[in-house]
C-alpha cells in the first residue's frame, strides 16, 4: 500500500478536487455521513475527476463510495473520513459534535479561569463570597451568557484568541477595584481617590493601553462594570432615574467614574471664541477638563457652532477688524454675545458638555450649526439636533449655497454617499444627489461672514443703546 499523504498531496496540487471535497464535508457535519453529493464540475474538475475515478466517474453525482473504491484500486488504504482529514489537516465533525464541543470548552474556560484566579489572588472562601456579592455575581451570569460583556467574550472565544487572558485579566481588575482598591492606590502613589485609566490598566497588566476600547480587554471590563453600575442602580430602585439624567455621550466616561476611574479629559477639546469667557483675540482650545470645572457659564444669546477650525479663525479674524473700524473693544461687547464654537469635526466631548452648559445657563440659547456639504457634514448636523433640546437651525446649509459654489471641479460624491443620501430628507440632500458633489464650508465663509458680523454689530449697537439711556437717563 503506498503511503496516504502522497495521495492527499496530489489532491492538492490539482485544481479539481478542492470544492468536491468542500460539499463532502459540509454534507458530513450536516449529517454525520457523506453520501453521494451533487456537483456540475468545471472543465478542470471534470477532468481531474475523471482521470481519477475512471469508470466510476458520474457527473454531476458523486457518491463517495466510489470514491473510497477508486482510491483502494489505486493503491491507497485510506477511507474518504480520513482522507478529508488529512487533506485539510484538522478532525471533521458533525455541527451537533461541534456544538458540544463548544458547549464544553465554554464551561473548562470558566472552571479553569476562577481556579487561576484564586490562585493568583490567595482568595479565601470569605474574600471571594465578598467578591460575587461585590460584582452580583456577574462572573457566573457571564458564563450564563445573562451579563453585559457576554457578546464581547462570545466573540473573542469563537475566535479563538486569547479568550482566557482576556476573562482573566478582567477578573483581576475588578479585584483590584472593588477589593484590593486602597493597595492600589498606595502602591501607584495615589492621595486624591481616583485612578487614571491608563494607570490603571498599567497597574493590572503592565500595559497602559490594555483597556482602550479597542481591545477586546477593555470592552470586556467596561462592560462588565456597566453590569455591576446597573445591578447595583437596579437594587436600589434608581436606574431610571440615574440613566435619563446622563446624556449619552457621557455615558461611557461615567461608567468608569463611578468606579474611581477617571477617563482621558484632556484629548477631547473644542475651540471657542467667547468674549468675557477667555481672554485674548484668538479662538481658545479648551479641553473637556477645563470646560467640566466651569461652574456656572453666562447667559448666551445663541451658539454659532462650526466644523472646521480655518472657518472659526477666519470669523474671528473678521471680528476684531470690524470692532477696530468700529473702535470697539471684545471687553466692550453684551454679556449675552453669541458664542463662536468650533468642533474640529465630528463633535467631541468637550464641545458637547460645553453647549450643555450654555444651555442650562440659558434654555431659550438658540443654535446655530455650519458645516461642510456633504455626507459626514449633513450627518454631523442631523446629530447636533437629535442631540440637543434647544431651538436649532442649519446655518448656510441649503440648497442655494450650494448650487452657488458647487463646481466643475468640486470633489465628487462616492456611490456609498449617494447611498446615504437618498435615505436623508429635504431638498439639499436631493440637489446633492443630482449633482454629485461636495461642497466645503471654507467655500461659503463670505456668505457665513455676514451673518456673524450682523451679530456683532448688533451687539455694538446694543451696548452703544444702553450706555445712551445711561447718559440720558
């Protein structure tokens, strides 16, 4: 008998076996047996098979007992089970036997996981009782696949990669929070209470990046402390409460607070020009941890909110000139002048808890939105005003702006942008599919320009009233 690989070798140096044996393996998990399969084989398979099976060859079936024949008369003691095996390097089994499979690892990476756990912490009945009760014993409802963080698991472990580090590791950060948090805080040489992320995830893995929320570790613990918030919430009958007074965006940002972990403040940042508010003639950066500490903003008037930081210079630029022509200081404006806000983009944090602010300053604070005509810009827009419960307008967005600068020359719109654009309303998404092109906001500054101005020499003429009445009164 000549030696079995030799054959599965010549398999797969021919380009005519590999999607006949395909369906004899997708008919074997089905049912546990191969059977005859159906195939209208190529040219290239038909005469590879052919040439194999010889007499036995009848196409478009192909039952594998004619197969396991042809391969004995060919000098091959080898079934079509083991055959397959070899050619695909792994043992083929039935979906009920893969299902089992699985079922079975699941419930070995949970015993084998707590059994490491408590052996890496020395945990004592008593400690770990505290521990489940802690946590709601979301370790066992995750196995469950009744805990927030079973999806993320799930498909780390159908992936079959580093499943048990990932369940591991967050274990042992939430040792480290909820009982061993005052050691933690000792040894990383912390005085005020809270933990920083990045130290944190340095603390638990020596990696600072470990929990960002693009890897599968971090997903795992904010999910599982979202669990424990909404369990612990849930027990003392407030979750509703609690959860409709956190706007979303920072949702995910309070979760870790409510821990003693404190997110990244300083990276989400937003541009503002606000007479009174901050000094200087240029547009300020502040970011999400200044504008958080801001007690109490003013009373504005409205929010000219924009998305790209060359437009926010420009009308700042245009400001100072005009109040220079008018001898007119920044100091010299209403308290209530309209804010110049810049997201620089899709909108961070900061730019959001700062117009919440003005708006709980000033409910009746009108908004003003401008950004680039197209796809994310109109998107951006729709957000803004699903976002806020305020008095909204698209600022400069319309349709004769747009039929005003588009050009030969302006950067078309993708067939996914058209896509998009036909499930949105209103006639400038209609225009836009028309023309199928862009048009950015820097292009339509003039027309932006003489609004604000209007602004500012409203406020001019404002303050110039009342020092009048003033004088006369």
């Amino acid at each position: 008998m000549q030696d079995n690989r030799q054959l599965v070798e010549i398999f797969r140096q021919s380009g005519g076996f590999g999607r006949l044996f395909d369906l004899y393996c997708k008919k074997f998990e089905s049912y546990g047996a191969f059977g005859t399969v159906p195939m209208r084989p190529t040219e290239e398979e038909e005469k590879a098979l052919r040439g194999f099976l010889g007499i036995r060859y009848k196409g478009p079936r192909f039952p594998a007992a004619d197969f396991e024949k042809a391969a004995r008369e060919a000098g091959y003691s080898v079934s079509l089970l083991e055959l397959l095996e070899l050619y695909y390097g792994h043992q083929l089994s039935t979906k009920r036997q893969q299902k089992e499979s699985k079922l079975s690892a699941w419930a070995n990476l949970f015993i084998q996981v707590e059994l490491d756990f408590i052996t890496r912490f020395n945990i004592s009945n008593t400690e770990l009782e505290i521990f489940i009760q802690q946590t709601f014993n979301w370790f066992q409802r995750l196995k469950e696949g009744d805990a927030k963080g079973y999806r993320v698991l799930r498909t780390v472990f159908d992936r079959d990669t580093n499943v048990y580090s990932e369940l591991l590791t967050c274990l042992s950060a939430l040792w480290h929070l909820l009982m061993r948090k005052d050691e933690m805080f000792e040894r990383c040489g912390i005085s005020t209470g809270k933990i920083r992320l990045p130290m944190f995830a340095a603390y638990v893995t020596e990696d600072s990046h470990a929990f960002d929320k693009t890897n599968a570790k971090g997903r795992l613990l904010w999910s599982a402390l979202n669990d424990i918030n909404s369990q612990s919430l849930n027990q003392n009958g407030n979750i509703d409460n609690h959860m409709s007074a956190i706007p979303e965006y920072l949702f995910e940002r309070q979760i870790y607070r409510n821990f003693d972990v404190l997110d990244d403040d300083l990276s989400s940042i937003s541009h503002v020009f606000v007479p009174h508010l901050v000094k200087g003639t240029s547009p300020r950066t502040l970011n999400l941890r200044e504008i958080e500490e801001m007690e109490q903003l003013p009373k504005y008037s409205s929010i000219y909110i924009l998305e790209n930081p060359s437009v926010i210079s420009y009308l700042v630029d245009e400001t100072i000139h005009f109040l220079n022509l008018n001898e007119f200081s920044l100091e010299q404006l209403p308290p209530d002048f309209p804010v110049l806000l810049c997201t620089i983009g899709q909108a961070r944090t900061a730019s959001k808890v700062f117009i919440e602010k003005c708006l709980e300053a000033s409910p009746n604070c009108i908004i003003y939105y401008s950004g680039d005509l197209d796809v994310p810009g109109i998107q951006m827009l729709n957000n803004m005003k699903e976002q806020f419960t305020a008095e909204f307008y698209a600022w400069r967005m319309e349709t004769s702006i747009y039929r005003n600068h588009v050009a030969t020359k302006s950067k078309p719109l993708s067939d996914a942008d058209l896509k998009i654009l036909q499930e949105l309303e209103g006639g400038l998404a209609k225009e836009m599919i028309q023309i199928k092109a862009k048009v950015y906001q820097e292009l339509f500054g003039k027309e932006l320009r003489g609004d604000w101005i209007k602004e500012v020499s409203s406020g001019i003429s404002k303050m110039n009233q009342m020092n009048d009445d003033n004088i006369h009164g």
